[in-house]
C-alpha cells in the first residue's frame, strides 16, 4: 500500500530537520528553505517510503548509514565551474608558484571541493606554470581535495563530466589539452593531472584538522552556510593548519571575522587573498 507524496508541511519536522543538519554538517537553511528541502529530498523520502522530516529524522538518529549519507549528499551538492572568479587561479603564480623553492611540491588544500572542478583547475594551473617556465625549478603542486558528500568525492576521483558541466569557465583551449572525449557527449579529465591529486572524505565539523601545513588553502563559498560561530571554529582551524605565509583563499561574500589581525590581506585585483603573517 503507497504511502502517497511525502509531506512537507510540518513546520516542527523541518525544524527539526534543520537543526539536525546544522548540528552534522553546520549548514544554517533558515526558515524559508523548505523549497530547497523539497526539490532535493522528495524523490529520497518516496524511495524510502518516509512520511514526513520528522520520520526521516527519527530514522537518521539511529546511527550512521547510507540514508544519513544520501541526505548529506543531497543537501551540501552545489554547482560549481572551473576557474571560478578567475583571479585565485592567477593569484597562485604569482604570489606562491613564482616564490616557492626547493625540492618539495607546493601543497594545497581545497575544502570542500564538490565535484572537483577546483582542484583540477588548480591541477591545470601548476601544468601551464610549469610549460611556461621551462627554464625554472617547479616541483609541482600536491593538493589534497576533501568533502563531505561520498557522491560527491566519487564523481571527482571520476573526473568525468557532461558536456554542458565541461563547458562553465573551461577553455576550448584547455578542453583539448586536458581532456579525453568520451561516449554520449562526456569528456574524462586526462591521466597526466591526475596524480597530483588526492581526494579524502572530511567533514568541516570534526575539529581538529589534519594535514598540512599547507602553503594554499582554498576554502571558498563554504562558510557562507554556517552559523557565525561555526564560521569561526573553521576559520581558527584551518588557520592552524596554514604555513606562516601561506595563502589562504574565500569566498567573494566570505571575510576572515575575527581572525583580521592574523592576516595580511593581498589584493590580487579583482579578487582578495590572504597571506598568513
């Protein structure tokens, strides 16, 4: 027997569904998200014949499983571009790139980077420094690419992407030289970028932070979610795990809150970066 469309409707089951994804993933969706909720776990919630958000929270809070892991992966799952905004891209040469020395690859965080169009962007950076300084030392770059969402994590390792994903921000240019055509109109990153890249789970939430020290951390477009308070425990975590001057990149909208003192800000036109002192 159909249990029929799955409702949501009830003001305390999307309470208390929102405050269960602040407390897991430090999402803040306020009180005119429940479109948002609906477009994305209607489908979820009829495949697993659950009535309403407050059953669907009852049935997450028995432990961990893959009906809590496919309600994070739908609710953090953003578009994203490759290059976005440009400028942190073109920043890297010049302000690390440019300066770095020695035998070791420069190491990069990317927080949260969703299905991996930042990472590879910054794996073809390191690629097009390297061609066009032939004459210099360049060891490379080592980035580590984390994020919550297991969907999202195997879609990136993939590296494989619909025409219309390959067509936001990349270059023809870039298409040909670092991508692979495929089947019903897919492109496949090519091998060459791939071993520079390693991607984890993490959740932003689990303090401390591993890894590192890093001379780049991209953590872009991500606090935007998060209550002010969480802001700040990311912000001080992913402090400790910068190299003293190392370059720390946000969000357009994002700002550093209380952590100014600790850094110097880089105008890199249009776009700012901070440098860590």
């Amino acid at each position: 027997m159909s249990l029929g469309a799955p409702s949501f409707d009830n003001a305390g089951g999307y309470g208390r569904f929102c405050q269960f994804l602040q407390e897991r993933c430090g999402i803040v969706l306020g009180d005119n998200k429940q479109y948002l909720v609906t477009s994305r776990l209607s489908a979820l919630l009829k495949d697993n014949s659950i009535r309403d958000l407050s059953e669907l929270v009852d049935r997450m809070q028995r432990g961990p499983g893959p009906l809590l892991q496919a309600v994070i992966d739908a609710m953090t799952t953003n578009e994203t571009m490759w290059f976005r905004d440009t400028y942190p891209f073109e920043a890297i040469k010049t302000l690390v790139f440019a300066n770095h020395s020695g035998a070791s690859p420069v190491s990069i965080w990317c927080a949260a980077c969703s299905s991996g169009q930042e990472p590879y962007s910054i794996a073809m950076t390191a690629d097009e420094y390297k061609n066009e300084f032939r004459g210099k030392t360049f060891p490379g770059v080592r980035i580590v690419a984390t994020d919550i969402s297991s969907a999202m994590l195997t879609a990136s390792k993939e590296g494989v992407y619909e025409s219309l994903a390959v067509a936001r921000g990349l270059s023809e240019e870039r298409k040909r030289k670092y991508f692979q055509e495929m089947p019903e109109g897919r492109w496949r990153i090519k091998d060459n970028l791939r071993p520079s890249i390693t991607f984890q789970s993490m959740n932003l939430l689990q303090f401390p932070y591993s890894g590192g020290p890093y001379d780049i951390i991209f953590c872009r477009n991500v606090l935007i979610y998060f209550s002010p308070q969480v802001k700040g425990q990311v912000l001080n975590a992913l402090t400790s795990r910068l190299r003293k001057g190392g370059i720390l990149f946000l969000g357009g909208s994002e700002s550093l809150g209380d952590l100014t003192e600790k850094y110097e800000l880089v105008r890199c036109n249009p776009g700012i970066a901070y440098r860590l002192k």
